[in-house]
C-alpha cells in the first residue's frame, strides 16, 4: 500500500524526499526505515490520494478571502519601473 500524496504533504516531506518513490527496493527501504514512508504505488490508492488533495484545495480555495484577480497590477508596474530607472 502506498502513502497517498496528501499524507506526503502533511507529513512536511519535501519534493526531495519523493525523488526515491521510483528508486530501487534497497533506496525505498532505507526511506520507510528512515521516515515511516511507504514508497510502493498503487494506482487506486494514488488517485484516492489526489481527489483527496483536490477536495482539500477546493475547500481552501472557497474559504479563502483572496481577491479571484490581482488588485495592485499598476502599483507592481510602478515598483518595476522605477527600479529600471534607478541608477
């Protein structure tokens, strides 16, 4: 059974860490030693662990009290452009 995407992320690893998902057996198995990962993938559990993460964002995302566009757009040109300018 594999450590769905969600987990990963809960558990702080970073993309670092999952560079050894595709790694031999003797590299998968230092890492589950190591941090309590389980590298073996299962489609199912896999895609489970993706809905997961995207129920999870659609949930942030809709709490959220960001505006939907940027609001500061001419303020970022000015900053720009006067940094450009200046000797």
């Amino acid at each position: 059974m594999s450590t769905p995407p969600l987990t990963l992320a809960r558990a702080g690893l970073s993309a670092e860490d999952l560079v050894g998902l595709y790694e031999p057996q003797e590299t998968r198995t230092r890492m589950w030693e190591r941090d309590g990962v389980e590298t073996d993938l299962d489609g199912g559990s896999v895609a489970r662990g993706i809905e997961e993460l995207h129920r999870v964002l659609d949930e942030a995302q809709e709490r959220s009290r960001l505006p939907e566009a940027a609001t500061a757009l001419q303020d970022l040109h000015d900053l720009v452009v006067r940094a450009r300018l200046a000797p």
